[in-house]
C-alpha cells in the first residue's frame, strides 16, 4: 500500500520569541517531511523575524530556532519562500539572512496557498 505524497504549506507568521507558535510550526514541517510530504515553508508577518541572522535567544532565556532553521535541509525541505511586503516593512533584506529564501509577491502566495493539499497556519 503506497503512500500518496502530499504538499503541506507551512505560514510562518509569528514571532521567534515571546511564545512557542513559531518552534511548533517548525517542529510540525519537520515531522510531516520525515514522513515523507512535500514540505514548503512561507515566512509572513512577524515570522520573517525568523530568519534575522545571529539571533542570541539566549539572551532573553530563549530556545533558538536557528538549529531548526539550519536542519530544514537535511529533511529535504527546499520550498522556503518569504513575503516581500514582510520583510521590507521590517527592514530585511532577503539576501542577507539565516537562510536562503524565495522571496515572493502577493500574487505568487495566493498561487502556492491554491497549489497546496492542505495549509498549516499558526
């Protein structure tokens, strides 16, 4: 009996820090791409704070995402996309940050939001 590959997007749109919404989307990618889906990722909102580089969650008694961030390619995660009025309200640059992103329109979200099986928002 085979298995049918689905692709679930995952709507990064909080914060890193100040709640565990962000590490338990994180953590959900993870486990749906090591049981084999087709994962992408969508850093919105809040959540491109994410991929601000050299973050010292420590700092604030944090847990760091950055690890996670970094074990995304060893669980074959390589649809990681960013939304460009995101990240230009809050000054980032999509060439310089943690990890390396798509950096998307409007236009092109509401096309990988129709495109997916099922989409995971938190």
């Amino acid at each position: 009996m085979g298995t049918t590959r689905k692709t679930i997007l995952f709507i990064l749109q909080r914060a890193p820090h100040g709640s565990s919404a962000a590490r338990e989307t994180l953590d959900a990618a993870l486990a749906a791409a090591a049981f084999e889906q087709d994962v992408q990722l969508l850093f919105s909102g809040d959540g491109v704070w994410l991929l601000q580089p050299d973050q010292q969650a420590d700092a604030i008694a944090s847990k760091d995402t950055a690890k996670m961030l970094q074990a995304l390619a060893y669980y074959d995660i390589k649809a990681v996309f960013a939304d460009t009025v995101s990240l230009a309200e809050r000054g980032l640059d999509a060439t310089n940050l943690a990890l390396a992103v798509t950096a998307i329109e409007p236009a092109a979200q509401q096309r990988l939001l129709r495109a997916a099986d099922c989409v995971v928002a938190l």
